[in-house]
C-alpha cells in the first residue's frame, strides 16, 4: 500500500498560515477585547446587589413579619404579627441597626409600649399604657442598661409608692468558723425578687459587674468568709423586685462589715 504524501513545503506553508490566523484572533480580535474587559471587572468593587424591598416571613399559617430591605440590609419599618393576624411590634431600621422608637401593641390594638433605640440598643425612657391609653410606667435606660429612674402609675393617674426595702440580719460565727452570713429580705416579706453583689455607683444596674445572690422564697444568703487579707468595710447589694405591674423595681443597699478580711 502505498501513501503519497504532498511536499513538506506545502504543508508548512499551511500551518503557518493557519498558526498565523489562530494567532491574530486570540490576540488582536474582539474577543480578546471583551475577555480583558470582564477580567478588569472582577476586580472593581460594586454597590451591594442584594434585596431590596419587603419580605414577608410565613409560619406554616400565618404571616409572622415584614421586613424592608435596602441592598441586603435592614432599612426602614420591621412589622412583626400575633397569630391572629394583627399587628404586634415594630423597629425602625437605619443602616441595619434600631433606631428611634420601637412600638408594642396588645392584641386588641391599643398601644402598649414605646422603647427607644440609639445604634440598636435601648436607650431613654421606656413607657408603657394600660389598655385604656392611660400611663402605666417609665423606666430609664442609659446604652441598655437600666438606670434608676423609675415610676409607675395608677389607672387614675396616680403614682405608685410604698415599694418594700432591704432587711439585713446577720449570723456571725467569724471567730469559731471564720464566717459571716448575711441573710437578705423584704420589707413586705415579698419573694418576688432577685438578689446581686454590686453596686449602682455608676448610675445603672450592669448584671455583667453584679454577682448573683442565691435567692430562695424570697431570702438572699450571703456567706463572707475570713480570707486573712484586707478587704473592702462594707458589701454592696441590690435587690430586682418584680412589681404587681409585671416591671423591675430597684433597690440599693450598702451594709457595714465589722470585720477587715471578709471575702
């Protein structure tokens, strides 16, 4: 069998041609143009394409929220549903974070709290009403901490007082146990409350500085023990009282030691 191969000019002639024409359009045509425009692109940077618009969040029957967006991000009125289908609460966003003043309705519609926002965290004076549209309480907040402006109010408009105080006994067996307890309560015997090592000095009650006290039916222990080094004369303690109107009253109280090492 025999092959007849074409002279090898001929064929080189060839391929240089086509080399030449493959060449020319990888490298000068349009497609190359457009190849290096959208690389120059991936590395420029772009506005946010994300959503922008309201969202609407479903339970398996109900609408739960509404949220409007702005590029991806929360901008604008947060609404939040009961089940029933009537409006709950709603947030002001700005840039993704809380701001000015968010509402909380009862079910029936009427208003019952306003609760300020600065940088998504509370700060101000909370107010809440009574179903009737009458004040119920305000409440200071200071960078989400509570402060100690308190005040609550009747349906008549009056104002609540004669909130119960710190009763203090103690049980010293310093000497032959190296311990003294101090034993907290109520002035009214209520056991609606919280006991905390800590101070309000800054004007706010921070529960990250406080330390808890065991509290059980109402009564706080405080064991202090002999350490054998100096120690601060006195102990600081607050108490978070839960009122007949569901809110946290606060109270202070700074109880003398008479030993120098108890810690």
């Amino acid at each position: 069998m025999i092959i007849k191969l074409k002279p090898m000019r001929t064929f080189s002639g060839s391929l240089i041609l086509i080399l030449t024409l493959v060449l020319w359009s990888g490298c000068g045509g349009k497609r190359t143009s457009n190849r290096d425009s959208l690389t120059g692109n991936d590395t420029v940077s772009v506005h946010d394409t994300g959503f922008t618009g309201i969202k609407h969040f479903m339970s398996s029957t109900h609408l739960v929220m509404e949220t409007t967006f702005k590029n991806g991000v929360k901008e604008g009125l947060m609404k939040t549903y009961y089940i029933g289908g009537k409006l709950r609460r709603t947030f002001w966003y700005e840039n993704g974070l809380r701001e000015d003043s968010s509402l909380w309705y009862y079910e029936e519609g009427q208003l019952f709290r306003i609760t300020p926002f600065k940088k998504d965290t509370i700060d101000g004076i909370q107010t809440q009403y009574f179903r009737n549209g009458k004040l119920k309480a305000k409440m200071g907040y200071k960078k989400g901490l509570r402060t100690l402006y308190f005040e609550e109010f009747t349906m008549d408009g009056k104002v609540v007082g004669g909130y119960p105080g710190i009763v203090v006994n103690v049980k010293d067996n310093y000497n032959s146990r190296g311990v003294y307890t101090i034993s907290l309560e109520l002035s009214d015997k209520s056991k609606k409350v919280q006991y905390y090592r800590g101070d309000l000095g800054r004007g706010v009650f921070d529960t990250i500085r406080c330390i808890k006290i065991k509290t059980t039916v109402g009564i706080g222990m405080l064991d202090l023990k002999k350490s054998g080094s100096a120690q601060p004369a006195s102990v600081d303690v607050i108490a978070q009282i839960l009122t007949n109107y569901g809110n946290n009253y606060l109270t202070y109280k700074k109880i003398e030691l008479p030993y120098k090492d108890l810690k």
